[in-house]
C-alpha cells in the first residue's frame, strides 16, 4: 500500500479543457464518441483529451517516477498491423514488428470502441492476469501519441473497478524521442473458442 501512496501523489483534480469538451459535448466534430457508452468509435488517430474518467493522464516524467514503484504494469494497446489471430493457435499475424517499452505486455485491439466477446474475454482475462486480481494494481495504458484506443483502454479498466488507471498519452512516440530504449514485442495469443 505504501508503494501506491507516491502513485496517488500523482492524481490530480480534474479539469475541463476544451479537449475534454469533445468526449462530453454534442456536435459535429462528435460524431466518434458512443453517446451511450463515451467510447470512441472510429478515427482512432486523432487528437485525445486532456484526461481519461477514472484515470490519470501522465507525462513522461511521471511514468518515469511510476515505474520505480512495485506493483505498475505497462499494457500496450497497438492495434496489430496483421491478418489477425491465427484461428488454430491464437497467435497474432502481424506483418509490422512492434516496438514498445521495456516490460510491456501488449493486447492488441482491446483499445476499439467495441469490443467482440472475444476481445471482452481476452482484454478482462489479461488485465486478471497482469494484475493477480488485485483492483489496487497500478495499470499504465498506452500506444502511441494521438491513439484514441489507449484512451478506450484506460477508460474500460476504470469501469470495471481497476483503481489505479494510468494513461501515458504519447506513448511510444515520446517514449523514443526521449532516447529510452524499445524492444520488439510479441502480443498476447488470443483464445478463439
């Protein structure tokens, strides 16, 4: 629990900017967002707000800080440039080597506006997983910079009761420009049936 103390030192009380406006507001430029769920739909790749409902959004510093803490997971949330999961084996088919931070487990797709059972299954399952169970668990959600699917990512793990939801915004991108290093990932085989 002391661990978490120096991780909740890093929420802040939430302000409306008017990037957040577009999650929340009707209006043309909405057309995206599911006015039942607040889930982006489609236009993935496009500005995000300044924060995520029941998370944090944080810099590059902070994940720095972050990741010295015990208890902190990186999910990467890529969408995967493939044909998908091999339906024998679950295994994703990706044409497109994935670079991501260090001690990252990657999911791809569960960051879509929504999701297939299967997805559902996958993304709950691996969150289980990543985390022992534990709602308290430190989750840091991320892809790359103007990625709406870590923003879903974050905002789904806040509703189903994870507590300690963190979204790295810039991603890989700032991640690199920074000169950290990236290792190539291999996502999460997917169970089909």
């Amino acid at each position: 629990m002391a661990a978490f103390a120096a991780a909740s030192a890093l929420w802040a009380m939430p302000h409306r900017t008017a990037a957040q406006s577009e999650v929340t507001q009707p209006g043309p430029t909405y057309k995206y967002i599911d006015p039942n769920t607040g889930f982006r739909l489609g236009h993935y790749r496009a500005p995000t707000p300044e924060s995520v409902p029941n998370g944090k959004r944080i810099a590059l510093a902070e994940l720095r800080a972050l990741l010295k803490q015990p208890n902190v997971a990186l999910v990467d949330v890529m969408a995967h440039t493939g044909g998908g999961p091999d339906p024998l084996t679950g295994e994703w088919l990706v044409n497109e080597v994935r670079m991501n931070i260090p001690g990252s487990v990657w999911l791809p797709e569960v960051g879509q506006g929504r999701l297939t059972p299967v997805l559902r299954r996958y993304f709950r399952d691996n969150l289980e997983a990543i985390t022992g169970g534990d709602k308290v668990h430190a989750l840091v959600f991320y892809c790359i910079a103007d990625c709406w699917p870590s923003w879903n990512a974050a905002k789904r793990a806040a509703e189903w009761g994870y507590e300690n939801v963190f979204w790295f915004a810039e991603g890989t991108d700032d991640w690199s420009q920074a000169g950290l290093p990236l290792e190539e990932a291999r996502a999460v085989p997917i169970e089909l049936e």
